[in-house]
C-alpha cells in the first residue's frame, strides 16, 4: 500500500507543480493570453518666445482616464510653468480645455479624467507658460494630431 501512494505521489507530482505555476498568473489573464498593447502618442513641443524651450508631451490611455506626460529641456533652474491642453494650434492656441500640472524641473504628469480618445484627436495643443505672471507668453507648445 505504501508503495501504491508513493507510485501516486509521483505520478501527481508534475500536475500539482504545473497548477501552482499557473496559479502565480494574474488572475485577469487566461493562459496563453498576451497583454493587451498599451496606447499612447507622443508630439513635440517646439521653442516659443526664444525660450530654447523644447521637449516632447506624451498621452497614455488609462482605462477611462489619459496620463499626460510632459518632458522639457531648457527651462530655468527654478521655474515652475503653468501648462494646459488648449483648443486650437500652436503658435496661438486658444482657450484653455484642460489644466495640466505644472512643469516643474522640465517634468509634468497630469491624469485627466478623459478618455484617450477625447484627448488624442487634432484641434488640441499643448502649451507651456512662462509663469503663472506670464500666462500670455507661450514657451513651448506643441499639436496635437491625427497620426
């Protein structure tokens, strides 16, 4: 008898390490599944008012929501820039359509409670201010378009 649930022991040894292994799985995934491919877009934001300000904004679709990641180089040691998504184009874009966190070393990542396909889409721009004092004097700014 020993030998028989030695022989099972074996025998099932194979099945119950495989289970574990597919257990460690995320559980949203099915076996075999590939993750889904994130989307994002990424434009340029080019030099405004002879800032030597330029860089890059990027949308990241977030189930419901976009990630908006601006990345600037040039800016002053200490600056702190207002930036918005604008209606219109650059180099006069128009009304503000959604306030983004402020540039702060180069460096803004705002989540816009959006959803990507609202954002991505031509019309918008992307506009950096000089400063809060400043608002009317664009730095850097970029469009957003149909790719």
């Amino acid at each position: 008898m020993k030998k028989l649930a030695f022989t099972v022991a074996v025998l099932l040894a194979p099945i119950a390490i495989g289970a574990a292994a597919l257990a460690t799985q995320n559980p949203a995934e099915k076996p075999g599944e590939k993750e889904e491919a994130e989307t994002s877009s990424q434009y340029d934001l080019g030099t405004l008012s002879n800032s030597g300000q330029k860089g890059t904004v990027t949308l990241t679709a977030m189930g419901s929501k976009t990630k908006v990641v601006i990345s600037l180089t040039g800016e002053g040691a200490a600056s702190v820039q207002p930036a918005h998504i604008h209606l219109g184009s650059c180099p006069t874009p128009g009304a503000v359509k959604w306030p983004l966190t402020n540039v702060v070393h180069g460096r803004s990542v705002t989540v816009l409670d959006v959803p990507f396909s609202q954002v991505d889409e031509t019309g918008f721009s992307v506009a950096v201010h000089q400063s809060s004092a400043h608002l009317n004097v664009y730095v850097a700014c970029g469009n957003i378009t149909d790719t």
